[in-house]
C-alpha cells in the first residue's frame, strides 16, 4: 500500500469530503457553532476518543453515565470544550445517521465529523477508488462506498443476481424454473469488508468464488491464482455487547470464517491489502487528523498534545490505543535520533537508548506506513481508560498482566496482530465512561462543572 505523503492533500481531502503508560486507578456539526472559543484551560491541550457500544450505549439503550458526563464536555451554550470524536468500528450506515442517534441519546450536537466508523480511513486510499469493487456488509453498503470515494461498486445481491447459480445453500433461494441464464459483470479488482452480513453462507461462498477466480466467477475455481485480488477488511472485532448478558459476535468472527475457508481450499493464507478500524493505528492516526481539526475550530494554536482513548474491549479498544501510544513515542525517538545526527538542538536523553519494542507489523499499522497529517505535529501520547459498563467486567476477568506462553492464554485479536497481553493493559481502569471524563479533566486539571 503506498504511503501517504502529504499532509496539505490528506487534510484538503478531509476538509472537503462529503462525509465529512501509566499508573492503574481502580475507582467506583461540521460548523464551528458546536464548539466553545475557549482556549485550553489546563498545562497543555488534549482530545477524547470515545468507543461507543458497551461505553456510551448497550445495544440501542443508552448507558445513564454516558449522558452526565457530557455535562462536563460542553459548556451552558452546549458547545464542545475539547475536541471529542467517536471512533466505533460499527460500519453498516453513513455517519450523518449515528451522528443524530447519538445526538437523540446523548442530548448534545454531535455533527459528522465528530464520527469516525470502522471504513472512514477508506476515504484516503484513493488508489483503489477507480477499481471496480465487491462490498459486504449489510445497511447501504454501496451508498457508503460511493461516499468513501468508490465509483464502481458491486453488492453482494447484484452478484448474485449476475451469477444465479452461486447461492445455493438455502434451498428456498436457488432457482426453480430451470438453470437461468448467467448475466455477467466485468471482472473484480478488489474486495471491500464493512461488516459482518446478516447471510453469512452466501456471502461467504461468493467471497471465495471471486478470489478464486482472479474477480470473475464466470472462470472455474483454481487455487493457482494466488496471489488473489486485493481484500480491505474493516473492523476486525471479534465480539461486542448490545443489551445480552454475554457478548455477540462481531465482523472479526466472519473474517475468520472466511480464512479459514480460504486456506481449506487452497491451502493458501489469505492476504489483507488493509485491515482497518481498531486496533489498527491507522484508524486513531485518523481519529487524531480529525482531532486536530476540531482544536482548530476551538481556536488551539497549539497542536493537541495528548490523546485519552476510552473503551470497553481490551482488545481493540485497549490494544489500539496502547499500539498507538507505542507508535506516537517511536515518531519521537525517530525525530530525536534525526536531530541528533544533523546536529540539530537539543538531544533528547533517550534517543541513544536501545528500543527494545517489537516493530509493528503492517497489518498493524493498516497495512502500510500511512500518515495522514504532519508528523512533527503528532501527540505526545494517548492513554488507554478501560470501562466495566461492556464487553470487559472486573467480575468476569482479569486482564493480562506479564506476557505468557501463547497456548496457555485465549487471543481474541486478528490473526495478523501480535500476541502481546501487555497492550491489552490500560492506562486507567474505571467503572464508567462518567468517571474516565471525571479522571481526564483530574489529570489535566481542568475545572469540574
């Protein structure tokens, strides 16, 4: 995937698209009208990302905290005080229409570009956009790809009506009056995963029929086409909480039937062009582009300096937010080393220190070396705040402290990320997202209201 180098197109881009470690605490619209003109009260600036199901609602019921501590985040006007997005990897609608239900909830504006879905990075990888694509998921897929930039979208359901004799697994789905003619459609350059569908088999069998065929199932099967068309993969959560007792399954449990279906039959790997939305850095280096542009409707001259990623799953929530910490302190070091060596400044202490970090792989970074916005002007860091209201419960589990051997211990990431339980370790552990507002504006001493 080709790396994004300037900062001026990525944020014309943003601008003008449609759509718009630390010590563990154990406690009990698009205008500038939604923000508040006051500059940054405490020692520096900050942002907030907030996870959605199982932070601020379970389900479509809204969580009672999730409403009193907005209290706190907007001033008697009801404008923002600090910048605030909502990253979910919820991806089956547009942003304009989890905007109003949060608005609805929550009883503040929250504009579009405040929301941040599972496929918004999407909107930037503009070297797929003129490829004719395959999209699943389910709610208006091609409406949402369309948005992302796409311009030759192919559903699930226009497939199959091009290929009638694919989708076969329900009987009271296949043809009755004779074999219907096959329709056809120029070939697939690229297969683009929203979400988990709501007909698995069927899009699970039409998934594999495309890739096995170089993006033309009017060929026969042949495992030699390897490697395959691209995949883009959004949102690799392999469960979420709605209002049951236990938690269900998410699109990262379909991504792993469909490996596992991939590899049988060809023995074979499948490949990801991209895996995007948490815990990918690609997704929180969006989420602080968008960040960056709210400090500037607030009137910040400064650039944000810390993050605090709220969230209830240690695995894409937590992990994310730590993977993204770990990735902002080696853009430091690497400037500090850059410095050092052009003789420039002052030397920062640790940039002759040995960085015993493992690199990231490219699926965790999103499937290359993507940055969107200056790099001289990244955070200094980003905390990860753990809440009990979700998937995550004290009473239920503890989370990992040392790293063990891998067998021994269950892993809920995605296949292509490290095994590494200290990045499910937050920086902050709290009851309830009222509380986690409560600790940030604690931390950064900013007035209680």
């Amino acid at each position: 995937m080709q790396r994004i180098r300037s900062w001026q197109t990525g944020w014309q881009l943003l601008k003008s698209s449609c759509e718009g470690a630390a010590k563990h605490v154990n406690t009990s619209p698009a205008t500038s009208r939604c923000y508040s003109n006051l500059p940054p009260q405490g020692p520096g600036s900050f942002g907030l990302l907030f996870d959605i199901d199982g932070v601020l609602v379970r389900g479509r019921t809204l969580i009672p905290e999730a409403k009193q501590c907005f209290r706190n985040l907007v001033d008697s006007n009801g404008k923002y005080k600090v910048p605030v997005v909502f990253v979910t990897n919820a991806g089956n609608c547009m942003r304009q229409t989890k905007a109003e239900f949060l608005s609805n909830l929550l009883e503040v504006e929250v504009s579009p570009d405040q929301v941040m879905l599972s496929h918004s990075p999407l909107r930037m990888f503009n070297q797929f956009h003129k490829m004719r694509v395959l999209v699943s998921g389910q709610g208006p897929v091609e409406e949402v790809a369309h948005n992302l930039g796409f311009q030759d979208v192919v559903t699930i359901d226009m497939l199959r009506d091009a290929y009638p004799l694919l989708d076969v697994v329900d009987h009271s789905r296949r043809p009755k009056d004779g074999i219907p003619p096959t329709k056809g459609l120029p070939p697939i350059d690229a297969v683009i995963l929203f979400g988990e569908p709501i007909r698995w088999e069927t899009n699970l069998a039409l998934i594999v029929d495309v890739l096995l065929t170089n993006g033309n199932p009017d060929n026969v099967w042949s495992s030699t086409r390897f490697p395959h068309i691209p995949v883009l993969a959004c949102n690799m959560d392999l469960l979420w909480m709605a209002e049951a007792k236990n938690p269900r399954f998410g699109h990262g449990m379909f991504l792993v039937c469909l490996e596992s279906l991939y590899k049988k039959v060809t023995g074979y790997d499948l490949k990801y062009e991209a895996l995007i939305g948490k815990p990918s850095v690609v997704t929180y280096n969006y989420a602080e582009l968008l960040i960056s542009q709210q400090a500037e409707r607030l009137g910040w001259t400064t650039p944000v300096k810390r993050l605090y990623a709220i969230g209830d799953n240690p695995m894409s929530d937590i992990y994310g937010a730590n993977l993204y910490n770990h990735y902002l302190k080696a853009s430091q070091r690497t400037k500090a080393q850059m410095q050092a060596k052009s003789g420039g400044g002052g030397v920062d202490p640790a940039a002759g220190t040995v960085d015993d970090t493992p690199k990231m792989t490219s699926a965790e970074l999103g499937g290359g070396s993507v940055v969107f916005g200056a790099e001289e002007d990244l955070p200094e860091g980003c905390s990860s705040i753990l809440v009990c209201t979700g998937v995550y419960s004290r009473d239920q589990q503890e989370l990992p402290t040392e790293p063990t051997v891998t067998e021994h211990r269950i892993f809920h990431g995605h296949r292509d990320f490290r095994f590494d339980p200290s990045l499910t370790q937050p920086s902050f552990v709290v009851q309830d997202v009222k509380e986690a507002v409560e600790l940030v504006f604690q931390q950064e001493g900013w007035p209680l209201e």
